[in-house]
C-alpha cells in the first residue's frame, strides 16, 4: 500500500522546505547578531561586499522639503569576499533615513535598464518584489534580536547613525526605496527668504566627511568607489546640479507625487532635440557620455503643473563624500573652452540675479583649469564648473565633480578671493582622483590641495601674488599650532596622521591637514628641486587615480624615487638638485626592499657614493616620518626643517603696522626712570610685562616692539596717516588687521579713526570685514557690532562664523547673553555643520 501519492510527497518536500528555509531565515538572525563594528568611520564591511555603483531616482519636494528616493545598487565582491552565499548581509550606512521599502533582485544576469529605478512594472519584470526579502534597521527590535543590544553605542548612533543591514544572499543587486527631509544633516532647505533672488527655495548638499549617509544609504567611507546615474525630478522652473555631468532633460504634464505612482503614467518628453537618450548608459562603465549642452533648461516653460526631470551620470568611480546635488532657481552661464580638449566646459551657475556678478568674478577661471592640466596632467571629469549658493554655505568650497560648490562671502568684486576656486579645482587630481584611505588621513586631500593650489595661482597670477598667499597661511598655522599646544587632545592632533577612533573626522579639519601637509610638500619641493618634484607628482596622480593612497605608501614611494627616478647629485650637503645623476643606480636597487634599514652595496668605485646616498634619503625619510608625519607641533630643525618663508609684501605690512602703532606711545627710553603715578606695558619680543614703576633700564630687552604709558588714563590717538595702505589688496588688509590685533590693544578713539579713513565698517570684502569684526570685538569698538550681528545673520560659512563668537566669549562682558540672541536668531539660518560647531563651543565654555 502506498502511504504518500506522487502528488503527497512533492507536498511534503514542499513544506520540508518551507520549514527549513524558515529555520534558516531563523539563523540569519543569528548572524546579524555579531558584533557589527565601525570601522574608519563607516558601519559598513565594504572588503566583503561592495557598491560598484548606484542608479538613483529622486522627487525633490521644495515645498514639502523632501526628498522622496530609489536607489538601486549593483553589488560585487569586495576585496576580501568569498563567494556570495544565501547568507550574505549588505551593510550600508544611514543615518534618520526614512526607509520605505527594500528590493533585491534574484535575477542576477539582468542588467537593468537606465534608472529603471522609478518604474516598478519593469521592477517586476526583472524579477523584484516588494518586501519579499528580510530587512532589518540597527534601530528596530526583531523579535527580540535587537543589533542594538550587542553591538552599537548610543554615541556612536549619533555620530556614525543606525545603519542599514540588508539580506541580499547571492543577489547582486538592491533597491531601497526612502524618503528624506529636514532631519538629513547633510541637506540644507533655504527658504525664498535666505536666498538671493529671494524669489524660490534652495537646496543644496554637503556630504562631507560622513553625510552622504544621512541623504541615500551608502557605503559612507572614502575607501570605497561607485559610480552613478540619476534622474532628479522637480517642480518647474527648478534647475538641478549634482556632482555628475547633465546628460539630459526630459519633462512631463504632472504633480511631483506622481513621479513614484504605481499607477499614474506620466508622459515625459526630452526637452531638447540633441538630446540622446540615456537608456543605454551601463552605470558600471566608465565609458565617456557625449555633452550636450543641457544645463539651462530654457525651453521647457515655467507654468503650473510642469516636471522637470534632470539625468545625471558619473561615470568615473567616486567616493560617497562627493556625492551632491543641489535644486533652486539658478542659471548657467559658460566660458567656453574651445582648445582644450580635455575639458568639456568651464562655467559658473548662480541666482539668476547674481549670475553675471559671479561670472566676472571668476573669468579667471578657463586659464586656471589650463594650468592645472599643465602641471599634474588630464583633468578627467569632463566639465569644470561652479556654483555659487546661498551664504549659508558652511563651507569656502567643496570640490563635489563637475560642479564645485562654493560660498558667495568669495564674489568680493575685485576677483580676490578666487584662490578658493584654484583649491577647489585641485581637488579635482587631489583627493577626487587619489583619495585619502581614511579620514585620520585627510591631509593627504588637504595638504596636496593647498600646494597644488599655490602653484595653480603662481602659474596663472604670479609667484609674487602666490607667494603671498602662502605666507598668509604660514602666519596662520604657526598661530594654530601655538592654540593646538594648549591642550592635550590638540597636541597629539598636531601630527599629521591623526588618530580619529570614535571620533567625528570632523575634528580632524584643522590647519594641520591644510597648511602643515602644504608646508611638507613645499619642503620636499626645495630639497629635491621643483622638477623632480613634480615628476613625482605627476607620477603619482596617474599611478593611483581612481585609488586610495596612506601616508606609509607616499613615503615608501617617495623614498623609492629619491633613489631611483631623480636627477640629482649628492654631495655632503644633500641632495643638489637638477644635476645629471652620474653614478647610474646598481641593478640591485631595483628589488630594493625600502623597509630595510641598510642596504649593502657591491664594491667597487660605485659603492661608496651609493651608500653616501641611501644613507641620505633614509635620513631624509625617516626625518619626515618622525618629525612632520608623527612629531607634534612645526619641525624647525634637522635635515626636514620647516622652509624658510618671507614675502616682501608681508614684510611692508608689518612695518606699516609697527609704525602705526608706535605713533601713539611714548618712545621707551632704556635710560629712564619711569615717573611716579605712570603704569604702562611694554611688549618686547614676545613677552609683555605690565609695568607700574621702577626702572625700565634694569629689564632686558633687546628689542622692544610696543610701549604704551597711560597717563591719567587718556592715550594718545595713533596717526592713522602712518597706514600707508598705497596698493593694497584683501590680503594685505586681512594681514594688517591681523598684525594690529595681535600687537595689543587699540583705542575705540583709534578705531573710529581707521574707521573714518578707511570705512572698513561697510566693506564688502568677507575676509577683511571678518578681521575688522575681530580687532573691533578685541578693542571694543561698539561701531562694528551691529555690522557684524548682521553678517553672523546671514553669513554660515564657518571658517567665519566660529572664531566670531569665539572672539565674542573672549572680549565681552556679556559675552553669553550677546552670543545667545545672535545665535538664538542666526542658527536656524544656518547649516546642520555650523550649528553643530557652534553649539560644541558654547558647551565647552558653559562647561
Ligand atoms: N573639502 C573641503 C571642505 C571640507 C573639508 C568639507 C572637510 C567637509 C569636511 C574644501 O576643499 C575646502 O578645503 N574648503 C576650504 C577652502 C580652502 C580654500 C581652504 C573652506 O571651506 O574654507
Ligand atoms: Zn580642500
């Protein structure tokens, strides 16, 4: 007899299955429970399973303020992978992201059309189904195996957000669907009101150091690359940018909520006849897309229910930090390139009633791309271009692809500030084409940055202007590092490699990265010769483009190519730069270890000079390592001693400010027995020393910088006709501000006369007008308050806004009280970046 039919025993090997597919549903839980861990900042296990790239859609509500996204990943193997098993966990940093679903895809082979994202009838047909697969959020209790429980920190959940685990077993692709508004710190909604034009909303994006995540779940760490296309969907008139080339605009009759209907089909049309359509773009390729030139979507119409749909792709692997877009009412306008052929476009967008201010301002810009090309080689991101948004920018810059975004405080009118844009530009070969692995590595973006940048501006405005520039920076780093020394955390944050573990890789934006990195390159750039150096640079821009780099790798690089690729000579003295080598390199020097302590070479006429210079460059290297890499604070000496820095034009400054300041003050006589009833201070290199009476004659001071006596209180007024201020730019300004404000303090009679002169109350001019705020808070000028209550109002960049109210906490009596109404009226104006900023200092100083 037969207990089971054909037809019964197919059933129970069904549920057979069922049951055991359930138990191993079961275990899964069982494995997300290991301890997931942040490493360099990020939850993600990115040497597992990686992101090669990324389809988006996005409605950007700019009523709503929101941001309705799919996103549709294509997933490999990482570095470290093994083969995908049914297993497989997805781990994608997010932080308050709202998600609404999660896709993934059992059809591996299907390549899935261009942003197909957005169609869920093709979902479907590819074989995705909604919520067919577990998912679980760090943040949500699954039956009582909560992640939270056994591995996250609350404080890291702050800083590092919840994350997002996805099951996605041997799929290969995964869709998430989500929504994101106000809560997203890296986005900054603007109303009508903080803009410009004053006449629409604003958007913009700041996904660095670790944002990204808080605007599109993503592996948020600079060691991993994808590439994207999107499609970005707005109400008209909006324009649209991201930090990708503008491959097309398509539009359609509709409301945005229509856009991710299931049911609803809209009816999109390309708004240009040259438009060629995308569909055939393979995210993961590389491959070139032709421009066209579609940045101002001028035919489309303004009226009621009008979409816009803007497609994007970057085709070139980036990390997540540069992910942006930005949505408001700006306009476009080009300098053509027409014989480089490298680059597509140059161009600035802004506000349509700022856009020929802005386009004047940075005309430079064409030539500054040219140069860049010629030192370090091909740009490679197709077009260059700026934008320039709302002032709440917290930023100068930010070097997003394709289109920089940057602060309007830098449109001064005279062209000035536009070293910001040759940073910006940099950053297209430094930090966007060779990354720093990590963030406790940020000055190898930063540092390389700078260099890079002063040599863009020698090249396009001078070595003088440039020369300039850098000394100003040199002043302010010196400073910087005499604050950094106070304290025991910012002593050790003086090396270069920093050690960020659980910390926001925030606190690793100091002038370390930016200025002691520059200093460094500048250093090598004297010892070996600029042309050496530059070969290296160039060598090392092609070498890891589209890679990470650490700072051990630089060095054992550099060390390689001290002994190998660079003509010079050695001599006792070092390297003696652009000289023939004539002692050809010993064949054993190519499988040279470098980690070796020693190497020995053979005898023979060659071996002496040979070990003479692998002595020197072992020297050199270790000297780099030890005091610039590792060491605290400015190496002044040895054999990588900080280069020397003068600028004859600092030099006049600072005589036009001694001057100045010793007009007011009774000449000190060494000889003199100060008067009875005279207290004063004298300021002799360095030391000030608060005198009542006695002697001035029994003190040592060989070079007295400043005295001043008070006599009955009254000072003498200075002679404001010593500022000889003939041929002064910003920086002189900002560099004379600068120097009065350290020399001690000026009379508000004082300042009302420089005031008169010079009316430095109304400039326009962010850099000088920040230094005036400064000097007037420190002297107690009530004039400039009010200007500079208005510029804390409307001004976010926080380079700016920080030191401000730092400065208001040092000098005023009711410093809290002043800070809190500005702060109280200011900070919703400004960018989460700032705000956060801001509030830790008033916490440190209620402390
Ligand atoms: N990439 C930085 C801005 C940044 C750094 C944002 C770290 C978030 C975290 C940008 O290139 C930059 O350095 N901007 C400077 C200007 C520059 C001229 C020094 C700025 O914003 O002031
Ligand atoms: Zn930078």
């Amino acid at each position: 007899m037969r207990i089971f039919s054909k037809k019964g025993m197919l059933k129970i090997a069904f549920v057979l299955i069922c049951l055991i597919s359930q138990i191993l549903q079961a275990n899964t839980r069982i494995v997300i429970t290991s301890t997931p861990k942040i490493q360099n900042h990020s939850w993600s296990k990115s040497k597992e399973l990686v992101v090669r790239s990324m389809d988006l859609a996005l409605s950007v509500d700019m009523d709503a303020k929101k941001i309705h996204g799919v996103v549709s990943y294509q997933i490999a193997k990482g570095s470290e992978g093994k083969k995908q098993s049914k297993f497989d966990l997805l781990y994608l940093d997010a932080k308050k992201i709202n998600i609404l679903g999660v896709y993934t895809s059992s059809n591996k082979k299907t390549a899935l059309p261009y942003s197909s994202a957005v169609d869920f009838k093709s979902f479907k047909k590819f074989g995705w189904q909604h919520g067919a697969t577990p998912v679980w959020r760090f943040e949500e209790d699954n039956n009582g195996t909560n992640p939270i429980s056994v591995g996250l920190q609350e404080e890291n959940i702050d800083l590092f957000g919840e994350g997002l685990v996805v099951l996605i077993g041997k799929n290969n692709r995964v869709t998430i669907e989500f929504e994101v508004g106000l809560s997203a710190d890296a986005l900054q909604w603007l109303s009508a009101e903080q803009t410009r034009d004053k006449q629409y909303p604003f958007l913009f994006s700041q996904s660095q150091a670790i944002l990204a995540r808080t605007w599109i779940p993503c592996q948020d760490l600079p060691s991993v690359r994808f590439t994207y296309a999107a499609r970005v969907y707005v109400k008209s008139p909006y324009n649209s940018v991201m930090s990708a080339e503008k491959v097309g605009v398509e539009y359609a009759r509709g409301a945005l909520s229509d856009v991710f209907s299931r049911s609803k089909k809209l009816a999109w049309k390309n708004a240009y006849t040259d438009y060629k359509p995308a569909a055939d773009i393979l995210v993961s390729n590389w491959m070139d897309y032709p421009f066209n030139n579609l940045a101002t979507p001028t035919s489309v119409g303004t009226s009621g229910d009008l979409l816009i749909c803007y497609r994007f792709a970057q085709n070139r692997p980036i990390p997540s930090y540069l992910l942006a877009i930005s949505v408001g009412d700006f306009r476009y306008s080009s300098y053509r390139i027409t014989d480089d052929k490298n680059i597509k476009e140059t161009g600035v967008y802004a506000e349509r009633g700022y856009l020929e201010e802005c386009r004047k301002e940075f005309v430079r810009l064409p030539e500054m791309v040219k140069a860049a090309e010629r030192l370090y080689g091909q740009y490679v991101w197709g077009s260059y271009r700026v934008l320039v948004l709302p002032p709440s920018f917290p930023f100068g810059g930010m070097e997003n692809p394709v289109v920089t975004f940057a602060t309007p405080t830098i449109v001064a009118g005279d062209g000035s500030l536009v070293s910001l844009l040759a940073h910006e530009l940099a950053h297209s070969w430094s930090g966007n084409l060779v990354t720093n692995a990590t963030w406790e590595e940020f000055w190898l973006n930063e540092g390389f940055t700078n260099y890079f940048e002063s040599r863009i501006m020698e090249s396009v405005f001078g070595k003088e202007y440039a020369d300039l520039l850098v000394n100003l920076a040199y002043a302010d780093l010196v400073k910087t590092v005499e604050e950094m020394e106070q304290d025991s955390q910012g002593r050790l944050d003086t090396r270069l490699v920093l050690d960020l573990e659980n910390r926001d890789p925030d606190e690793g934006v100091t002038d370390i990265a930016y200025e002691k990195g520059r200093f460094l390159l500048v250093m090598i750039e004297r010892k070996i010769g600029r042309d050496n150096w530059d070969l290296f640079l160039r060598s090392y821009f092609s070498r890891h483009s589209f890679g990470v780099v650490t700072t051990q790798g630089l060095l054992a690089e550099l060390k390689y190519f001290l002994l190998k690729g660079v003509s010079y000579s050695i001599t006792e003295n070092g390297f003696i730069p652009n000289e023939i080598e004539r002692h050809p390199a010993p064949s054993r020097l190519d499988s040279i270890q470098l980690s070796l302590p020693s190497i020995a070479f053979p005898a023979g006429e060659l071996k002496d000079y040979w070990d003479k210079k692998y002595r020197f460059c072992s020297d050199f290297m270790l000297a780099i390592e030890k005091d610039w890499i590792h060491g605290i604070g400015l190496p002044f000496d040895g054999i990588a001693a900080f280069p020397e820095i003068e600028s004859a034009e600092l030099l006049r400054v600072d005589g036009i400010a001694s001057r100045y300041w010793s007009s007011g003050v009774d000449k000190l006589d060494r000889n003199k027995t100060m008067e009875q009833g005279v207290t004063g201070k004298v300021k002799a290199t360095g030391k000030e020393l608060s005198l009542n009476q006695g002697s001035v004659k029994e003190m040592d001071m060989p070079e007295v910088m400043a005295c001043e006596f008070h006599r009955g209180g009254a000072t003498r007024r200075r002679d404001v006709l010593e500022l000889d201020t003939t041929n002064f730019t910003a920086h002189h300004w900002v560099h004379l501000l600068r120097r009065l404000r350290s020399m001690g303090q000026l009379s508000v009679n004082d300042m009302e006369a420089i005031d008169e002169r010079f009316h430095l109350s109304e400039r326009k001019n962010a850099e000088v007008a920040f230094e005036w705020y400064m000097l007037g808070l420190k002297c107690q000028y009530t004039t400039v308050f009010p200007y500079m209550e208005q510029f804390l109002l409307s001004v976010g960049r926080r380079k700016f806004v920080l030191p401000l109210y730092e400065q208001i906490l040092k000098t005023q009596e009711n410093a809290l009280d002043m800070v809190s109404s500005i702060f109280y009226g200011a900070s919703p104006g400004y960018h989460s970046v700032t705000r956060k900023s801001v509030t830790e200092l008033l916490l440190e100083y209620n402390r």
